[in-house]
C-alpha cells in the first residue's frame, strides 16, 4: 500500500485545534490543490470563502447550530456551488443562461464541491493540519448567503473547519468494504452486513467511553426527522430550479 493511499485511510475528523496560527501561503496551498480537482466540463463551480475574524468566526458558529469547533477553529472556510462566474460568462458571450433551471446544474455544483472540499481536507492533512467538514452551514443557510454577501447562482454547501490538532480523536471503523463496493450491480442483501458492523460500531463507542449504540440505531435516528427545510426556499431565491419548480406546480 503507498504513502497516499495510507494517508487517505488515516483520515478522521478533528475537533479540537491549538492555538496557532495557519499561514496564508498555507491556505494558499490548500485551496491551489482543491482548484486542482475535476471539474464539470471545467467549469469550476467552486468559491471558498475564507474566516478567520474571531467574531465572524462565532456568528457563523451560531448559525451552523452553536458548534464551538467552528468558532475555536483557526479558519473556517464555506465552500460554495458557484454558477454566478458561468452566469457572468453567459452574459460576455452574449448566452442565454438556461441550465441554470436544471436539477441537474444543482447536482453538478455540490458534486464539483465535493470533489473540490476532498481535495483541501487531502492537502491540509498533508500538512500536518485537522479538518472536519460543516453541513451545519446549511441550517441557516439564508442568514449565512446574507452574512457572507453570496450573490444570486451560489449556495453555501459545506463548511470546512482547519487547525492543527489539539489530541487524536482516534479512527472509527468504516462499513465493510461489501457493503459499498457492488459488482455490475445493486445488491440488497445488507442487513446481515449491517449487523456484524453495529457490534463494531457499538464496541468503538465502548472503548472511548461513550454509550454503546449500533450504527443502524443512530443512522435512523437522524434521518426520523427532516432538516433544513428552508433550503428548498434558498435553492429558488438564489435563482435555481426555476424550471423543475415551475413544471412541479
């Protein structure tokens, strides 16, 4: 097994960071391999605001539902979906914007900022750095676009919190490797996968302390209710989806 693939099964999320700064020429570094990703017909869907002011630092943690790490991170960054560049480009070239009515245009900015976001936590951990990744930027997502002056055609999809580590938070143990890699086709039959993987899952919570539950018993607790239900609003006043929402009426 080579030194990169070692590294990418090492990974694991910090929340706890020292007090030291991270240099610009760092972060530079850091979002010069994220802009390196693939890219929808290289369009590169993809802005990065970049935080380190302690008191948008705490705001933003509020809005991402009172996570401290968030505010006691060095830097926080918003990786956003960004069409308002390929919008900007229509208008040069004297084009018509329309894809920008398609689910599809959605699909390809979060997986553009999926691809991207991977690539940042891939070179801030080769640099000795701790990440852990924010979905909680969506909560308040329309307060967040306001705060951070996002213009029409971008959408906040994921935050990225940066710092060297402060402890190891150690490595928790993935499904396995059958439940995720499928030949030629779906398989169903997972359950007994599932089941094997709760007493891993409960024997890691165990060992650190903590109550022990099955993976399957926090993953339906999560998903036994809806979240972020005004995002369905903020995707159409940021100007997606125009065309499915108005077919769907």
């Amino acid at each position: 097994m080579n030194e990169i693939i070692q590294h990418l099964k090492k990974h694991r999320s910090y929340r706890k960071y020292q007090d030291k700064e991270i240099s610009l020429e760092t972060l530079h570094s850091i979002i010069e391999a994220a802009q390196s990703a693939p890219s929808w017909t290289n369009g590169q869907h993809v802005t990065a605001i970049l935080v380190r002011d302690g008191d948008r630092k705490r705001h933003l943690a509020e809005l991402c539902g009172n996570q401290k790490h968030v505010e006691n991170a060095p830097v926080f960054l918003i990786f956003c979906a960004d069409f308002y560049r390929a919008n900007l480009a229509s208008e040069m070239e004297g084009k018509a914007f329309k894809a920008i009515e398609d689910v599809d245009t959605l699909l390809i900015g979060a997986t553009d900022v999926g691809l991207a976001m991977q690539n940042a936590i891939t070179a801030a951990e080769s640099l000795g750095l701790g990440t852990v990744p924010i979905g909680g930027i969506r909560r308040n997502s329309l307060q967040v676009i306001d705060f951070l002056q996002l213009p029409s055609y971008v959408i906040p999809i994921a935050g990225l919190c940066l710092g060297y580590p402060d402890g190891d938070p150690g490595l928790k143990p993935r499904l396995p490797l059958e439940a995720v890699l499928h030949e030629e086709k779906y398989d169903r039959n997972q359950q007994e996968l599932l089941e094997k993987y709760n007493e891993t899952y409960s024997e890691y919570l165990k060992n650190r302390g903590e109550t022990p539950a099955g993976w399957t018993n926090r993953i339906a607790n999560f998903y036994d209710k809806s979240y972020y239900p005004s995002n369905a609003k903020m995707i159409k006043q940021q100007g997606f989806l125009a065309k499915d929402m108005q077919d769907n009426n």
